[in-house]
C-alpha cells in the first residue's frame, strides 16, 4: 500500500480508498475525459470507413489503456518470475502451489506436474495441472510430505475475512505454521509476502518485518532472500534486516527443512 512523505497526500489517498468500493473518483474523471478522445476517434473511423457497419449496441469503450507504459504490479511480476527460475533449476519431480496465483501454477505445469490449492479454485483443465479447493490453515498433507512448495502473496490476507475466512490477528502466522508442517525434509519453501514496518491495512492485509517472519517459520532455515523495494526494483540475494523499516516490499524467502 502507498505511503506518501505529505500527511494531506496519506489523507487524500485514505478518502480515496474508502469511496472507491462505490465510487472511484479517478475512474470516473478519467472516463470523463476519455470520451471526448472515444468519440473523436469513433468519428475518424467512419469517415475513413463509411462502409464498415459499427451497431450501437456494439460500442465498447476502453478509456483507460493510452498510456506510454503499461503499469504493472511489480511484487506479483518479478515473484513469479523468481520462483519460475527456482523451479526450473531444481527440477522437483512435482510442485505445489498454495493460493499463488492461477497463472503460476499454469507456467509452472508446463516444466512440472503441478497441484494448485485454493479457497476458491478455478475452474479449468489443463495437462499436467490439478486443482484443489484447500484452507491454508488446514492443508490435504501429512506432516513433511511436499518437496518443493510455494505460497506467494497470501499469507497476510489471512485472517482478515477478505476472502470469507475467519477473523483471526494472527492468521499470517497460522499459515506459516501450516506451510512448514507440510515441507518435506530437505525440501524446498518459496515463500512471498509484504515486509516493512509492521502494521495492518484492514481488511486488505498485514505488513510485517522481514524479522517476523523469519520467527514465524523457525522450525525452517533460510537459504536465500531477495526482494522487490519499495521503488518496484527486483535485488535479488541480499539481507533481509536492510527492509525492517521499508512501506511496502515484498520479500521473497527460500526456505528448507
């Protein structure tokens, strides 16, 4: 989540994230603006194609797409990629997936058999690819049985009732547990979550330091750390007591048992 140097700038954004699930201001400002160009272009196109039919109930507008970059969700782009990477030098005989994304566990069954587990699954067919309805909190395996695992940006919305769950403060932490009971000896834990200064941004997630969650999984040693700052950039290998004090990084552990 965003912090910003200027207490009217944190209030701003504050007002704005409350209306947003109703209202968005900026969405709506935006699309204000967007038809003026929508119709400008709508009427360049009929005049240098008379003869192309377009219905009206055809019309679809995408106001929101001329922009010199595609934005992006850094976190979610450069952890995939990283556990991709991992997957693809190890070479497990097969992967599980807690509640990553879909996407992922779809790349990943393309070099592994791969399970995907989810409070709400997808509905879809593809080789190589299972899919399971699972709770975090009470995963479908026996104690030290899964070799090479991975739960990216999930654990700190546990808790918060985002997805239905249960309402629970330490929620995060009863994940973490859940994922360590499961690792296999020797095996491998690729792990994701928004690390800074601890603190909770209801009912969206938690923050914790990246101490934290070393403690949460300390029946399980840290092999590796990287991250993506606070400024969007991947560093990948470094130390994870730099980010105690960071807004919003994601770290990215590699853990073993």
């Amino acid at each position: 989540m965003r912090r910003y140097k200027s207490s009217s700038k944190n209030f701003a954004y504050l007002a704005y994230r409350l209306a947003k699930p109703i209202f968005d201001p900026i969405h709506f400002i935006q699309g204000c603006y967007g038809y003026f160009w929508y119709l400008r272009d709508l009427f360049h196109f009929k005049k240098k194609s008379p003869n192309t039919p377009i219905k009206f109930v055809d019309l679809f507008p995408i106001l929101d797409e001329k922009v010199s970059f595609t934005p992006f969700d850094a976190h979610y782009f450069f952890q995939q990629i990283w556990v991709f990477q991992h997957v693809l030098k190890n070479k497990p005989k097969e992967h599980v997936d807690i509640a990553s994304t879909y996407e992922l566990s779809g790349y990943l069954s393309t070099i592994v058999p791969t399970t995907f587990i989810d409070l709400r699954p997808i509905d879809s067919q593809l080789e190589n690819l299972t899919i399971k309805r699972g709770d975090i909190l009470n995963l479908p395996y026996k104690g030290n049985e899964v070799k090479s695992l991975s739960c990216l940006h999930v654990v700190e919305h546990i808790g918060l009732g985002r997805y239905g769950d249960p309402i629970d403060p330490k929620g995060t932490e009863k994940a973490c547990k859940e994922l360590a009971r499961i690792l296999a000896k020797s095996g491998k834990l690729y792990f994701s979550t928004p690390i800074g200064k601890n603190r909770v941004c209801f009912n969206a997630h938690h923050i914790h330091t990246p101490d934290e969650i070393v403690k949460f999984f300390k029946d399980l040693q840290l092999v590796e750390f990287s991250v993506v700052d606070d400024y969007g950039k991947l560093i990948r290998k470094t130390d994870y007591k730099k980010y105690r004090t960071a807004d919003y990084s994601c770290g990215m552990f590699v853990f073993t048992k």
